[in-house]
C-alpha cells in the first residue's frame, strides 16, 4: 500500500506548494494539515461530545480516548472534503457537506515516544462540529483506526484534561477550547433569538390591543400584533 502524502502547510494551515511522506513528517516534525470532528449533542442540560477510543495499534495514544472522528488532510484535498471522509470511514456517518460548521484551527506540536520509537506531531487541525443525531448502536466503526465510541460530557472531559492531565484521554485542549466556545456562543445565540422573540411579541400584543379596541375588532389584531412581533423579535435576536 503506497505510504500518504501531505501537504507541507505554513502556520496558518496553508499549503507551501511542498509534500511530505507520513513517516517523514512526523519523524521530522514537519508541519501538516489534519481534520477533526466534533460529534456533539445535547443531553438535558449538558452538551456531550462522542470520543473515539483508538486502537491499540495506532502510531499515537494507542487505547485512548480521542476527538470523535480526525484524520491527516491528503495532499491536494481540502479540509471539508477530508472531514466528511473521515466521518464516513471512522464512524459510517454518511454526511454531507452543509452538516458540518467549520469552527476554527488550531495549532498541535509535541514529540513522544510510542512503542518505542520517536513521534514528532506538527500540524494545523481544521475543526467542525457536527450535531445531527446520532446513535452509537447504528454506527459502523472502523476496527483498523479505533476499539469503539462513547457519549462523555464536555465539561467533565475538559476538566479530565487539565493539568495533571487524566492518561484516559488524549483530546487535544485546542480542540476542546474551540468546542466549549463553540456551544457557549450557539447557546448565547439561542437565548437572544427567544428574548427577541418573547419581547417583539408583547410589543406586538400590545400594538395589536390598540389597533384592535380601535377597529373594533380585538381578536384579530391582537393575533396578527403577536405574529408579527413575533418574526421582528426573531429578526432582531439573530441579527444581535
């Protein structure tokens, strides 16, 4: 089987026109581009996030757990396509591309030892959400890559990974960070939208109250006061 190549990439996670064989990028820590996906979903009041527990077999943090689906960007692919893959050969998640959110990059760099040989990672990590639903029992893992997947909560797995960090893990803290802020600016989000909503349509029961004691026909114009108001609030709330 022919050995990968990778796009040689510069801070930013941009190619430099340059390739790099797998074994060679991380036997030199040569800079290169990953995608990771984020299987997230809300339990009550928690968010959790479904890790993928690697083989035991893997190059890297064989056993452990990790990010729900990531894998090294190919040379001449992008980003999106490669996470799409990725979810597809990990997990059998079949999705399209508008199903994932792109939330942001971040830096890995590291030098370990793992079944006794030296492992240099650099890479940019290109991250994505995806939300949709998702059951454990319907997915179909790849045995090469990991052992199996399990729902964790977000924040007791951010907790898990701080310094001393819990050796049951190796989520990378960028990823988590970039999560975290992910689902707090989404909830932040969802809370202004309902506010809007909420506000827009006592303004509107009560313009509605007005024009309909003027018409003389209360019932009508306080429904149509309370639809409308309701779409301007939900117009004012995303827009803030």
């Amino acid at each position: 089987m022919a050995e990968e190549i990778f796009d040689i990439v510069d801070e930013k996670g941009q190619p430099t026109g340059e390739t790099v064989t797998r074994s060679q990028a991380h036997a030199e820590g040569i800079r290169h581009r990953t995608a990771h996906i984020w299987v997230v979903r809300e339990n009550g009041e928690k968010t959790e996030v479904l890790l993928q527990k690697r083989a035991m077999n893997k190059d890297s943090f064989p056993g452990r757990y990790d990010t729900s689906s990531a894998g090294h960007i190919q040379v001449g692919d992008e980003p999106l396509e490669s996470a799409v893959r990725e979810l597809a050969e990990e997990l059998g998640i079949q999705a399209d591309p508008d199903d994932l959110k792109f939330a942001g990059t971040f830096p890995i760099q590291y030098e370990k030892e793992f079944h006794g040989k030296p492992f240099k990672d650099n890479e940019i990590a290109f991250v994505y959400i995806y939300d949709e639903e998702v059951g454990i029992d319907n997915l179909t893992i790849q045995k090469e890559e990991l052992d199996s997947v399990e729902w964790f909560d977000l924040e007791e797995v951010y907790q898990a990974c701080q310094p001393p960090r819990d050796e049951k893990f190796c989520v990378p803290m960028g990823g988590l960070e970039i999560v975290r802020n992910y689902v707090r600016n989404a909830d932040e989000k969802l809370e202004k939208v309902s506010n809007g909503v909420n506000i827009g349509m006592l303004i509107g029961l009560a313009v509605g109250c007005a024009v309909g004691t003027a018409t003389k026909n209360l019932g009508t114009w306080m429904c149509i006061g309370m639809v409308l108001g309701m779409l301007f609030g939900m117009s004012v709330g995303t827009k803030r």
